[in-house]
C-alpha cells in the first residue's frame, strides 16, 4: 500500500494541510455565513415568535379579565333584575292583599251592622215581649191592670241597666 509507505509521508501531509486548507477557506467563504444566516433567522424567528407569544399571551389576559368582567356584571344585572322583579311581586301582592283586606273588612262592617240591626230588632222584640209578660204577670197576681206605657219604660229601663252592665 502506498500510504504507508514513509517515503511518501511529507508529500501526503503537505496535500493533506493544502486540501483541508481550502476546503476550510471554501466552507468559511461560501458555507458558513449561509449558515449563520439561516441560523440568524432562525433566531429572529424564534424571537418574534416569543415577542408575538407573549403580546398573544398579553391580550388572552385581557381578554379573561374582561370576560370575567362581563360575567360579574351579568351576575349583577340578573341579580339586579331578580330584585326588582321580587320587589314589583312584592308590590302587587302588597297591593291585592290590600284591596282583599279592605272587601273582607268592608263585608266584616256590613256583617256587623246586620248584626247589631238583628241584635236591635230582638232586643226589641225582648222588651216588647218582656213588657207583654210583666203586664200579665201583674195582672193575674194583683188583677190590676198596668198602663202599657208605663209597664215598657219599666222594662226598657231595666233592660238599659242590664245591658249598661248596672245589673
């Protein structure tokens, strides 16, 4: 084998420095600034990517706190809106529970006014029949005979005491 032969060895070293020489000043040259372009570029890119990242990231924030504000307010006007609505119910149950109140009040008055014209009547009716009996009464025992005048302001004084609570 020729390489290996130490006559050849100065020869073979010297095209050994000549070749990766040039193939260095080529790659240094030609290659390696279109590398460092592309990597360049991919830096830039990545950096844009993170400064577009995080301004996303920025309005995604915003986007969430006005989201949540817009949530907060709906929270609020439904609360507002089931107030007022509770409130209005309230309002008109307040109000048909008055004109309720008032009609069974009103009937309750002209319950009480029958009642005390039907309490007028038999108290009436009492002293009428109250006057009748005394009258008899004294008649058959004494055998006089009583004015009947007399006999109903009797009764209707007594019955006055009695219901004046005199006794």
């Amino acid at each position: 084998m020729p390489q290996l032969d130490p006559a050849v060895f100065i020869p073979q070293i010297f095209w050994l420095f000549v070749v990766f020489a040039a193939l260095y000043i080529f790659i240094a040259r030609s290659a390696a600034p279109k590398i460092s372009e592309v990597l360049k570029r991919r830096q830039d890119t990545i950096t844009d990517d993170l400064a577009n990242a995080e301004k996303l990231q920025a309005k995604a924030e915003e986007a969430r706190i006005a989201f949540e504000k817009s949530q907060e307010d709906a929270r609020n006007n439904a609360a507002a809106i089931v107030l007022s609505k509770r409130e209005e119910l309230k309002a008109e149950a307040d109000a048909e529970y008055q004109k309720l109140s008032d009609a069974l009040s009103k009937k309750a008055d002209e319950a009480q006014k029958r009642i005390n014209e039907a309490k007028e009547k038999a108290l009436g009716e009492v002293r009428n029949v109250a006057a009748d009996v005394c009258a008899d009464i004294v008649s058959q025992i004494s055998g006089l005979k009583l004015d009947a005048k007399a006999v109903s302001k009797a009764v209707n004084a007594k019955t006055d005491d009695v219901l004046k609570g005199d006794g």
